[in-house]
C-alpha cells in the first residue's frame, strides 16, 4: 500500500492509502473497509449525518458486532458533498471539542456518495438493491413539503409537480423511493425501511405521509402496498453540528496532520433515540449507545420544544442584539439568564415526565452546550427556516402556555423577536440575510406596519393566537421596545415580568 508523502505544511491528504500513517496521529477505522456491506442509503449526506448517524454506523463497524450496515451517500442538491468525499475514498474527520478539549478520529463508514441529479442511475440502483435494509434521511423540514400548520402533503410544490410526472433525475426525495419501492415490489423483494431524522415536528411519522401523498398521487395501488409493509420508524436525534469553514479545515491539517477537505466539527454529546419498528430487520445500534423505545414521540417532544425552541429564540434575538455566534451571545449575562429561564420556568413545565429521561438534567446540559466556547456555532445558521421552527416549536408552547394559565411572557418575546428579523434588518439597518422558504410573504407582512403585529397575526401560523384578547398589543409592545431599546433592555424587563407572574401564582 502506497503512503502518500506529506505536503510542505504538514499535511497528508486524507485517503485509503494514507490510513496507516493518519493511525500514528489520531483513531482511524481499524476494520476492512472493502467489506462492510452497504445495508444503508442516506439522502442528505450533509454535516449532521456525518456527525450523528454515519459515526454511530462507523462505532458499530469498529466494535465487531455487524459489518452489514456501511452507507451509500446521496446528496440532491451539492454536488460539493460527492466531489470532496470522493476524493478521499469515503472518508472524512470529526472533530468533537468540548469545554476540556478536543479529540479527533476519521469515520470510514460511507463508501460512496452520490449527486443525485448526475448519477440518478446508481441512485436508484441503490436504492433497489436487495442488500439494502434501511433509506435514512436528513433533508430538513422543507423536503417534506409539509404544511406546518395542518400538516398535510403539498402536491402542487413545482418540484413534487415535476417528481410526479418524470421517469428518472427526479428533484425531491420521495421520486427516488417511490421508484424504488416499486420496483422492490415488482421483483418480490422485501422493502426498506424509511428512517426519518429530521426532528419534524408535528405529524410523527412525516416520511410516511410524504411519501405516502406522492405515490397516492401517482399509483394508488403502490401508495397501498407502501402504507401496508413500509416502516417508518420515528427518531429523535440530536448533536450540534455547525458549518465547516476554511479555519476549521487548516485546525485539522495543523493540529492532527490531516489535509481533509471536508471536515466535521461537533461537540461530544449526542444522542439517537429509535422507534423500534422496522421493515426488514435493523442495526444493533443500542450496542453502540443509540436507544429503540417503542413510542419517540415524547422524547422528540421534549427536544424539540427545547432545543430547537430556544435555538431560534436565541438566534433572532441575539443577532438583533449584535451577536454572531452561540457562545458570544450565551456570555452576555442578561442573554443567558434569559435563555435559562424560558427553559426552566415557561417550557419545561409544558413537558410531560419521559420515562427514562432527565429532563431537568437535558435542560442544564443545554445551557453547557450553548455556552461551550469550543463549540461555537453561527447564529445565522440557527435562524434558517426560521417562521417554520417559530410554528412548530414556538407556537406550540406559548399556546399551551396561555391555554393553562402559566407564565409566557419570555415565549411571547421569542416571537417578537423573530418578527423584528423577519423585517430583514438589525437594529442598525443592517441588512439579514433571510433564509427561509417562507421569507417574502412574511417580510412583507412584517414590514407592513411598523411594530404593529397585526398585519402579521393574519398569517396561518397565528390561527389561535391571533383571537387572544391582549395578545396582538402586548406583542407589538414588545417589538416596539426591541425597536427602541435594544433586545437586553427589553429581555432584562421581561424577566422582571416572568417573574412577578410566577410569584403570584
């Protein structure tokens, strides 16, 4: 085996060939790779898969149990992911860096990576081989094509229209695995499992309703067969994984000796908890710490609510307070007992008792997650999709908050903050750039009347809100104060207000 030799900075690109000499300097996959059979696909092969589940794949390898579950990666959209990856045989470095330090290792559990719109035919020969027992996906909220409010398919999205009526290079996951399951049930071979990992909120099983609306939409006959032996397990996963810049790639050659072109930086803690319900068998991924519990659906729910809740409160209104990454924000004192005390006093309290889960413990290792100066990540990134996160783990809680009586106030200033960023601006006139596939319509129903809510509050989102007496005044008095005096004024206030509410209860 030939070893490549190091380059005049000191690194050594990253490859099969170089395996043994990367081994010296950090862990490295101690398992053939050349037979670890591909039992997976996963569409999405973006930085959270490669920090979460391809690194749980890559534990089970290593430990011996199976070699049956390797990957087989699809990227729809960046051909970048195949590009780079390809170039280095599959493999790639994840960094973890926590509040003590840093360790690093390379996963080799993906063997390919595809770009989906120019190799469609390995796609979806892929997808139809035997050999494979599960198709996981991370294609975020949007490649759902859920409504967020009745949760319902939307059949007439341009690129579900364009799916529906193609033969091959299709636009949208759901063409690729309704082929696929068609041509499994033609051949009488078993299908695969659909393993959602997108922390979806709302319908529990969003993979099935997607997919099953598609291929009702094109062969009813399939959508039955699909409904009847597909499963679709639910999962909540959770590890913060930033985006990769040019800094962390020159940490990684520099400090491990690694040239990587695509790195992964995450923090230590993770987690993967699995409905136990599978189509054709599954991995033994409790061996390698993930969790099968026969109903996720609480567990989604308490992370969800949150972590995902307190992200996009966080992102918005710290980024209006001039902020631009978790850890800088989380150092401002005021920003900090706000964060602590939405989650302590308005949305824990909402949450049921989850057997085998910690809440309170979940809830405090946030706070040490958010704040860890090694594990920075960008503001900009938690406030994508950002009237989506606002509906589904936002609204929820403030609803039900107001329905019981109890103390809201620090949830009210969630949304005000994110319809301040909807506006498109910060404080200074600084433009945001609004990465949401929602932004247009509710800039302009944000901007429509300064900082009265009420152009807004006609929006679907805000069906029930909207009918609460006092809740359109006291959210434009809120965004007016963010407007005229800045957000820690405005969160230092509202905590007084938190308060006085929980004492006289």
């Amino acid at each position: 085996m030939r070893i490549m030799s190091r380059r005049p900075e000191g690194g050594v690109p990253l490859s099969n060939a170089t395996l043994p000499l990367h081994s010296q300097r950090i862990a490295v996959p101690t398992y053939e790779r050349s037979a670890l059979q591909r039992g997976v696909v996963h569409i999405g092969a973006g930085n959270f898969h490669r920090a979460h589940q391809a690194v749980y794949f890559d534990d089970l390898a290593r430990s011996g149990i199976s070699h049956r579950w390797g990957v087989t990666g699809v990227s729809l959209h960046s051909p970048g992911a195949k590009d780079l990856l390809s170039a280095q045989d599959g493999l790639y470095t994840v960094v973890q860096r926590g509040h003590d330090g840093q360790t690093a290792r390379v996963v080799g559990s993906i063997g390919s990576v595809h770009f989906a719109p120019n190799d469609g035919a390995a796609v979806r020969a892929a997808l139809a081989d035997p050999q494979t027992r599960i198709v996981s996906l991370t294609i975020t909220d949007n490649g759902y094509f859920l409504d967020p409010v009745t949760d319902q398919f939307d059949a007439n999205h341009p690129d579900v229209r364009a799916d529906l009526v193609a033969s091959h290079g299709y636009a949208t996951a759901w063409g690729y695995l309704a082929e696929a399951l068609d041509r499994r049930r033609r051949a009488g071979c078993a299908p695969f499992t659909v393993l959602c990992c997108d922390n979806v909120a709302g319908d529990t099983r969003p993979a099935r309703t997607a997919l099953v609306s598609f291929a009702a939409c094109k062969d009813p006959g399939l959508a039955r067969w699909i409904e009847r032996h597909v499963a679709f397990p639910s999962t909540m996963v959770d590890r913060i994984t930033p985006q990769t810049s040019d800094s962390e790639r020159k940490f990684v050659e520099q400090t491990f000796g690694v040239a990587d072109k695509c790195p992964v930086v995450t923090e230590p803690y993770r987690q993967w908890v699995i409905e136990d319900s599978f189509s054709n068998g599954r991995p033994p991924l409790e061996e390698v710490g993930a969790e099968f519990v026969a109903d996720v659906s609480e567990h989604k729910l308490v992370k969800t609510r949150l972590l995902n809740g307190t992200h996009i409160a966080l992102a918005c209104l710290a980024t209006l307070a001039g902020y631009r990454r978790t850890d800088e924000a989380m150092r401002d004192r005021i920003i900090f007992d706000y964060v602590e005390t939405l989650l302590r006093d308005e949305i824990q309290p909402l949450l049921p008792a989850v057997p085998g889960m910690n809440t309170p413990e979940y809830r405090a290792t946030l706070l040490d997650r958010l704040s860890n100066p090694s594990m920075s990540d960008q503001l900009s990134r938690l406030a994508r999709r950002g009237t989506n996160k606002i509906t589904c783990f936002v609204l929820p809680s403030l609803q039900e908050a107001i329905a019981q009586g109890r103390p809201h106030t620090l949830l009210t200033l969630a949304v005000a903050g994110w319809a301040r960023y909807m506006r498109g601006h910060d404080l200074r006139g600084r433009r945001l750039r609004l990465e949401d596939s929602q932004a247009i319509p509710v800039a302009k129903l944000a901007n429509m009347a300064g900082n009265n809510p009420d152009p807004l509050l006609r929006h679907a989102m805000f069906a029930e809100l909207r009918a609460v007496p006092g809740f359109a005044r006291r959210l434009g008095d809120m965004i007016a104060d963010i407007d005229t005096r800045g957000v820690v004024p405005t969160l230092r206030d509202a905590m007084r207000n938190d308060e006085r509410e929980l004492v006289s209860r």
